[in-house]
C-alpha cells in the first residue's frame, strides 16, 4: 500500500531497532482517509472469503478494522483488555503479552456475539511476535467459529509473529511489512 508505506516514512519515528511509533496516523491521533483506504484494501485482498465478522483488539486495532467492517457490512467485535462490570458472564477468555507495553492482559469477548457459523477476519495494528492474533483466534476457536485470516496493518517482518501465524496455518496478509529499523531507519520488504 503505497499510501501507508509514505505515511509509514513521513511520520513513523523510529524508537530503537523494534519499536515503530505511528501514533500521528494510527496508534493515537487517527488518519480518517487512510483509515478508509485501509478497510478497501482488506476487503480486497480477503474478497471471497465470505466473512460474516471482523475481530480485533482494543485499541489501536479499532479503526483499522471497523473501516473493514464497514466496508463489508458485517459486525466488528472488539476483545476488551480491561475489565468491565458489564461483560463478567458468558465470555471468552485469552491470555495475551504485548510486546510493546511488556505486559500480560486478560483479553474477553462475550459469547453472544461470535458462534460457530461465524467466518472471522482478524484485524489489527502491528504484527510483532503474533500474540494478539493468536489470542483473538483462540477466542474464535472457542466459539467454533473460522479464522479465514489474519489481516496486518504494520508487520515487522524481523520478528517472528508472521511466520509463527503462517507455521499454525493462517492466512497472514500484511499491508506493510518492515524488514529492519536498523539505525534510525525504517527499511521494506521488497
């Protein structure tokens, strides 16, 4: 996607050789039209699949996948990673480390809103060492629902997470993938 590849150079700051920080775009301050531009572009490249649900994370997951979901006039479900006095019965439940916040989160979507006819898109920001998109599929598996992929924002191919997916059998499609940000610098996969 050239667009987010020039956003990507323009405005990623690049925080030591693992972290990528896109929070003018993605993670804080949101990009509308990118957002847009993104959710087109994951309907196209997962045309066919017959998703009935967009899944991701809280919360920088949000709009990437709720511009899919609009796209393909399906729900998108958000697994909360705080707990709420709302959602307390009849949840799923997944244990989840997040690479860039160096931390474990309890992660729960409720059973009312996934079952086993669902065919499931995940969706989310970065892809790293795969832990949210494994814990959002085990969620989906729980609820005997399909996994009929794995859609990336941001994956920093130097890192494991894509190749773990791929080695469990998903469908990982990454819109950017980053080779090193080795020196300050952000280089591709070509």
């Amino acid at each position: 996607m050239k667009l987010l590849k020039e956003k990507v150079m323009n405005e990623g700051i690049v925080l030591g050789e693992q972290v990528l920080k896109v929070d003018s775009f993605l993670n804080h301050q949101m990009d509308p039209m990118l957002m847009s531009e993104i959710g087109s572009e994951f309907v196209r490249r997962f045309a066919g699949e017959e998703i009935t649900k967009i899944l991701t994370i809280e919360s920088s997951g949000i709009a990437p996948a709720i511009m899919t979901a609009l796209e393909l006039r399906v729900p998108m479900i958000f697994a909360r990673k705080n707990k709420s006095l709302t959602l307390r019965e009849d949840i799923f439940v997944e244990k989840v480390y997040s690479f860039t916040k160096r931390e474990t989160n309890e992660i729960t979507v409720s059973k009312k809103f996934l079952g086993a006819n669902d065919r499931v898109l995940i969706i989310d920001d970065f892809l790293a060492n795969g832990e949210a998109a494994f814990g959002l599929a085990r969620i989906a598996e729980q609820a005997g629902a399909s996994v009929v992929g794995i859609g990336i924002v941001i994956e920093k191919s130097f890192q494991p997470g894509a190749k773990l997916l791929q080695e469990a059998g998903y469908r990982v499609d990454s819109l950017v993938r980053i080779a090193s940000l080795d020196n300050g610098t952000v280089t591709f996969v070509e």
